[in-house]
C-alpha cells in the first residue's frame, strides 16, 4: 500500500472527525429544504452530491473511485457518533446523520455497479 494512500484515509478520517463534509450537505440540504419542506429528503440530497465529490476528488488524486474500506470507514464514523451522542444531538441533527450514512451507502452501491470498485 502506498503511503499517499494512507495518507487520504488519514485526510478522509480527519474530515469525518471535524465535519467538514457536513458543511456542504448542510448548505445543500437548507436550500433543498426550502423548495421541498422535507429534511431527511433534502439532506440525503446533499449527503450523495457531497459524497459524489469527495469521490470524485479522489479519483482524480489517486485514479480510482473510493475503496470499500474508505466507505466502511466514513460509515462506522458516523454510526457511532450517532450512537454515542444520541441523547445530546437534535432530532434534525439525527435525520441529517441517517441521511448522510443512506447517502454513503448509495455512493458505495453506486461505484460498485456502474465503476470500477477498489476493496482497500
């Protein structure tokens, strides 16, 4: 394994750990929201743009599509956020993490049927 490979888990695990990537499913999934009135529809929404680009960004810098692992990874992140913070966080703010984990999901499931699918 290559250490620049090692070195976007660790970038993809730091963005996880700070939510970043909730910044831009936030904004998308607000204005979405305006026009649909439906949170768990217009996050999901902006959870699978985000996740497209992050996989997108990740094509271009190693040349291939986002490993299972890094898909295994960014999912098990959240569900145990999820889990552990579960009495703190807002009912919005557990849709907007059901929502990012179906959008994660969805990405994965887009790669491995229509692209080339790395497992590590």
């Amino acid at each position: 394994m290559d250490w620049t490979i090692i070195l976007g888990y660790v970038i993809l695990i730091l963005i996880q750990y700070f939510s970043i990537q909730a910044i831009p499913v936030s904004l998308i999934g607000g204005i979405i929201n305006k026009i649909t009135n439906n949170i768990l529809f217009s996050m999901l929404f902006g959870g699978l743009i985000t996740w497209f680009f992050i996989n997108l960004i990740w094509l271009k810098v190693y040349n291939h599509n986002l490993p299972l692992l890094a898909f295994v990874l960014s999912f098990s992140f959240l569900f145990i956020h999820g889990n552990l913070n579960n009495k703190e966080l807002t009912e919005t703010s557990k849709q907007m993490i059901v929502a990012e984990m179906w959008s994660i999901l969805l990405i994965a499931l887009y790669v491995l049927v229509l692209k080339e699918f790395n497992w590590i």
